[in-house]
C-alpha cells in the first residue's frame, strides 16, 4: 500500500477516476432526442406521473411497468382510451383501487433474478408482440437494461424510462456502464423525447450542466422508414414539472451540437 492508499484509509475515503469531457460530450450526444413522424401525446397524471410518448399504438398489446408507487393514471390512459392491458409490478403493497381495469399486479421487485420478493425482468415481460414498457425503479434500471434479452426489447415498441443518479458520471467507470447501456439501446430504438427531473439536482460535469434524473421516452427503429435527422422539439409544449413547487430544469443544447 502506498501513501496515498494510507492517506485516503485513514480518512475513510475513496477516489476514482473522473471521466473527461471528451468522454462525457459523446455520451451526451447519444441521448439526442429525433423528431418523429408520430404527435407526440401525454398520458398520466399532471405533474408527476406523466408521460409523453409517440401517438403509435395501434396493436399494441401490453403495457408492463415496472415501479408503481401511487401513480398509475397513465395505465388507466392507455386502457380506457387504447383497450391496452398492463401489468404491474412493485415491491410495495398497492391499493387496489387504484390499479386499471383489466390489469394485474405483482407484489414483487423486478429484478434480474427470480425470488420470493423479485421477479426478473425477463418474466415480467412475457410477450411475443408488440408492448409498451416503462421503467422507473429507482437506480436499479441499468442492471435490468443490460440483462434484458434482445428478444425483448425487439418486441417494444415504446420504451420509457427514468434514469437515475446521473451525477454519478462525473465517474469514469459509471460513465463507461452508461455509454454501454446507450449503445445497446440505439441498436433497437432512436430517443423521440427527453425531458429533466426537477426534483433532483443538477451538476456541472467536465463542461456540461447535468440534472441528475432524466426521463426519456424511445421509439422502436422498426417504426421508421428512414433514420430521422431532424432534433425533438425540446422543451416539448406538453412538459410539465415533476414538483410543481419547484423550478424547470432545462437540457442544454449543447449536449447536442
């Protein structure tokens, strides 16, 4: 052990290696969002909860969520007005009342391995068609990304998702994680909204300023005729702050240029 390792043991402290701004400039530019063909709409609650995704639903058969809480208006949407069915999973006891018609829940956290109290993503999926999947777990999105199977993700149509923690890429090893995550995803789809949390924080990074969670909303590529070219409209006129108490958070553009 050298004296650095001496000096950071005695303090109790750690340090890794930071990612440089080369680095974070292209992971960036990896979460561009495209125009679509589609109008975008809004499902769910106001506020949080509300989700804005692409007006491609028809033949859609499921929507399976994972991460409740006392939210589910935007399951109820996509029934009452699309006869979309979901299943729900949470490690929380919900209240029944507030599930959709038709839909079921499972008492479980999904995860990347089956147990009494998990389920794994590539169970809770159970689909050979097209499905809606949202994703809001609270840290715990990266590991079920990369675990599940490309089967899966070949048969979502719309993927929404809430990415966590993402301060944590001022890290070079959580950077590198989430550029893989990225790639692997724009194998299957192109991002078609972007939109910051506003409950969370924001960081500066290398040069860049970072809200620490991002919700974002992808659209399969089987969708497409042609590769869209053209940057989303961001802030999208249907946004709306998570915490109405507090102040919007805007994405940079230069994320993008």
């Amino acid at each position: 052990m050298n004296l650095k390792e001496k000096f950071f043991d005695l303090f109790d402290l750690f340090v890794e290696k930071k990612t440089n701004n080369q680095k974070i400039k292209r992971i960036l530019s990896k979460l561009t969002p495209y125009k679509i063909s589609n109008q975008i709409i809004r499902l769910g609650e106001n506020n949080d909860g509300g989700y804005l995704i692409p007006d491609d639903l028809k033949d859609v058969e499921h929507c399976y969520t994972a991460g409740v809480g006392n939210l589910t208006k935007f399951e109820k949407d996509l029934y009452e007005k699309y006869k979309i069915k979901s299943t729900l999973a949470d490690p929380a006891e919900i209240n029944a009342k507030i599930l959709p018609e038709n839909s079921l829940f499972i008492n479980k956290k999904v995860s990347i391995y089956d147990s009494d109290k998990t389920i794994s993503i590539n169970n809770f999926v159970n689909s050979e068609k097209d499905i809606i999947l949202k994703i809001d777990i609270e840290r715990e999105e990266y590991e079920n990304l990369l675990n599940i199977t490309d089967n899966h993700l070949k048969n979502t149509r719309v993927l929404i998702l809430e990415l966590h923690d993402l301060r944590n890429l001022r890290s070079d090893f959580f950077a590198s994680l989430f550029e893989k995550i990225l790639d692997r995803l724009n194998i299957f789809f192109y991002i078609c909204h972007l939109h910051p949390n506003n409950s969370g924080k924001v960081k500066k990074i290398a040069n860049f300023k970072i809200p620490d969670m991002l919700e974002i909303t992808l659209l399969n590529k089987n969708r497409f005729e042609n590769n869209p070219k053209e940057i989303a409209q961001i802030p999208h006129p249907l946004d709306q702050k998570i915490d109405p108490s507090k102040n919007e958070i805007f994405v940079d553009k230069n994320w993008f240029q």
